[in-house]
C-alpha cells in the first residue's frame, strides 16, 4: 500500500517522489495536479495540514506544541506563520472561535 499526502501528511513530500509513485516525470505531474486540482501541489499539501490543523484546535485538547509537528512544521513559528497565512488569523486565536473557516480550495471532507 502506498501512502499519499492525506494518509501521512507529516511526510516531507516532493514533487519528485510524488511524481514517481504515479509513473509521472515531475513535470508532467505538476501540471496534471494543477489541472485536475486547481492548485499547485505545494499550496494543496499546505492547505491540507492546515485544514488538519484546523479541525485539532477546534475539536482536540492537543497543543500546538503536539499539532505543529505531527503535521510536519519543524517549529511552531513556521507552523503559525502557515496558518495565519491560509486561514486568516493565527492558530491561537482561531482554536478560541467557534465558528469554522472554510480553506479554500480545499474540500471540508477528504
């Protein structure tokens, strides 16, 4: 079984080893990923974890400390700057609200 980037998004993914596991150079599979998607494979794996991250502030007792790194951020300051990127408000502040923000351009299931 191959995992994918929802599977283990803590994973360092490349474009590369993406593009290998689905017999695609990696141009080719950037561009596919974007046309079928709508974003590039970055911003997607990025709005993912977020999303992730997302829903654990709202509906875990888990820490940032615990969060950050098991979605794959190597500090809580690289995490927060991603978060307070897509979503708008940082992680602190948006695990107080109670009401969810959307990621665009991503699905609210997976």
């Amino acid at each position: 079984m191959r995992l994918t980037i929802h599977d283990d998004p803590a994973h360092r993914w490349t474009l590369q080893e993406l593009a290998s596991l689905v017999g695609m150079s990696r141009s080719t599979f950037a561009l596919k990923f974007k046309e079928t998607v709508g974003t590039s494979l970055i911003d997607y794996l990025a709005q993912w974890r977020i999303l992730l991250a997302s829903d654990r502030l709202k509906n875990s007792k888990d820490p940032i400390s615990v969060i950050a790194p098991s979605l794959g951020y190597e500090s809580e300051t690289s995490f927060s700057m991603a978060f307070k990127k897509i979503m708008g408000s940082s992680p602190r502040r948006y695990g107080r609200r109670r009401n969810p923000v959307s990621v665009p351009g991503v699905a609210e299931t997976a």
